[in-house]
C-alpha cells in the first residue's frame, strides 16, 4: 500500500496511470461502437493510398487480445515510469503524442463523415491524457538524467 502512495505522488506516474486509463476507456468505447468493421473497410484504401500491404484485417479477439496484453503491459511498467530513467520516458512521451494523434483521427473521422464515428466520444479524453502525458514527458523536471 505503500509503494501505491508513493507512486500516486508522482507527476509522471501519475500522468501514466491516467493515459492508461484513458486508453481502456477508448478501447471499450471502440468495442461498443463497432470500430473494426469501419476500420477492416478502410485498410485496402489505406493500403493503396500508403503503398503499405502490411495493414492488417483485425478480427475482434485479435484486437481486443492485444489492446489488453498492451494495457497489462503497460500497468506492469508503472513502477518503471516512477523510476523515471530516459528510455522510459521516451516510451512515455511517445505513447502521450500518438494517443493525441489517434484522438485526432478519430474527430477529423468524424467531421469529414458527418457522423459520429466509432471511439470519437472518447477521443477527447483520449487526447487530453496523451497530452498531459507528453507535457510531463517533455517536462525534465519530472524525471531523473542520464540514460540508465
């Protein structure tokens, strides 16, 4: 109990912790809207607009299996986060900017449809999170120096 304290006392782990949260809070939205079959409709155009073929059909237990060993994963390196060494935090900043990006696709998916579209009434909190997660990345205050 403890060690929860203290890691709840920390600005980055604390920012972790809510990005994470955020992502499951996405993640359901996703699954109760029916993401996959918008997004398997989209991967032969988004293959011939890229020229990359490795965009892959998702099947539901494929997607939904992965998003969760990716959560565990990523709640299993909290205390990593506490740490607060700089590969970690480049993990950290990283995950906060393509959270932000995601949200954003999600709302331009939306305008550009004229309708609400799967995972958009949470990308704003999607967004918000990753951005408090990459301010906090960015910010070095918040985390010790050197490489180790």
């Amino acid at each position: 109990m403890v060690a929860i304290r203290i890691v709840l006392r920390d600005p980055k782990a604390v920012a972790w912790l809510v990005l994470l949260t955020a992502i499951s809070l996405h993640v359901i939205d996703e699954a109760l809207t029916n993401f996959l079959s918008e997004f398997n409709a989209l991967v032969p155009l988004a293959r011939s607009l890229t020229g990359v073929a490795a965009i892959p059909h998702l099947s539901g237990e494929i997607w939904l299996g992965g998003v969760l060993i990716l959560l565990v994963a990523g709640l299993a390196l909290t205390p990593i986060v506490h740490r607060g060494h700089l590969p970690i935090r480049v993990v950290a900043t990283a995950l906060g900017v393509l959270m932000i990006l995601n949200a954003c696709v999600h709302i331009a998916w939306s305008v550009a449809s004229g309708s609400l579209m799967p995972g958009a009434t949470t990308s704003p909190i999607l967004g918000a999170a990753g951005a408090f997660m990459a301010v906090r990345g960015l910010n070095g205050r918040y985390w010790r120096h050197g490489s180790t």
